[in-house]
C-alpha cells in the first residue's frame, strides 16, 4: 500500500485521516510500498505529491515486477 494525505499544517489535526489510513493498512498487514506522503496545502502540496509520485513509480513497478522497458509509459506520470 502506499498512502498520500492532504492537509494545512495551520489546522490542528494535519493530515490525520492520512495517517489513519495508513495506520490501518499497516494493522490490518497491508504489505507497505512507500513510506506515508504528507501534502501541505500551506506550502506546497503540488511539489510534496510530484516528489511523493516520483518514488512511486519505482515502487510500483518493483512490487508488480514489472521490467524496466515499461520505464517510457511511467515518466510521463499523472495530468493534472
């Protein structure tokens, strides 16, 4: 599993149904492909999912064993 959350550091709970997903994926043994990504919006949620997603491809591709030929389909990563 691999989790991204979206919050505001100016609010109490940032982030926390984020991390309470990723929590429960951990409980219930999920198998983990990346660490927990944390986007803020007070700064630059944007560039915190692009760095997020740019581990995410790699990881991907290792847990579906995918060979590295199918590399050109995933630089193009996700249109917004």
């Amino acid at each position: 599993f691999a989790v991204f959350g979206l919050g505001n550091t100016q609010y109490e709970h940032y982030n926390s149904e984020g991390k309470f997903v990723d929590n429960l994926c951990e409980k219930f043994g999920g198998n983990r492909m990346l660490q927990l990504g944390l986007g803020d919006d007070d700064k630059n949620i944007r560039g915190d999912f692009d760095e997020w997603m740019d581990q995410l491809w790699p990881a991907l591709r290792e847990a579906l064993g995918m060979e590295q030929s199918s590399q050109a389909w995933l630089d193009k990563g996700v249109q917004y």
